[in-house]
C-alpha cells in the first residue's frame, strides 16, 4: 500500500510540473490528428458513395463499406 501511495504521489507531482503550454499543445495535437482522421473517413465515404453511382460496386458492397466506415469514425 505505501508503495502505490508513493507511486501516485510521485505521478501527481509530475503532472502538476508541466506547464499549460503542454497540454495546449498536446490537445491540439489531439484535436489536429482527430480531425484528419474524419476528414479522411469522409473522403472514404465520398469514394465509395461515387463507386456506387458509377455502378463500380454493388448495393451489398456500398452498405458494407459504408457501415465500415461509420463504425471507424469517431463522431458516430
């Protein structure tokens, strides 16, 4: 029990050393790669919904891409 006490004490000391201007930039960081990752799931979707209305893929096709795709993305 000291031992994680000790352990968790020292973790609280770390995290409280680092300056605002870390986590800032570690949210935009976040916040940056979050939104490429959708905005390359749209574009996937855009791909897929073009496939399909050029007679590229089938319907079975299109709804198995397309449902996918919504599992991957983050805002569903």
């Amino acid at each position: 029990m000291r031992i994680l006490t000790f352990v968790l004490v020292l973790l609280g000391i770390t995290i409280v050393g680092c300056s605002g201007k870390f986590w800032g930039g570690a949210a935009t960081g976040a916040l940056g790669a979050g939104g490429g990752y959708e905005y390359n799931l749209h574009r996937q979707m855009e791909k897929v919904e073009d496939d399909y209305k050029a007679g590229r893929i089938t319907e079975q096709e299109y709804k198995i891409r397309k449902d996918q795709i919504q599992k991957d993305s983050l805002l569903q």
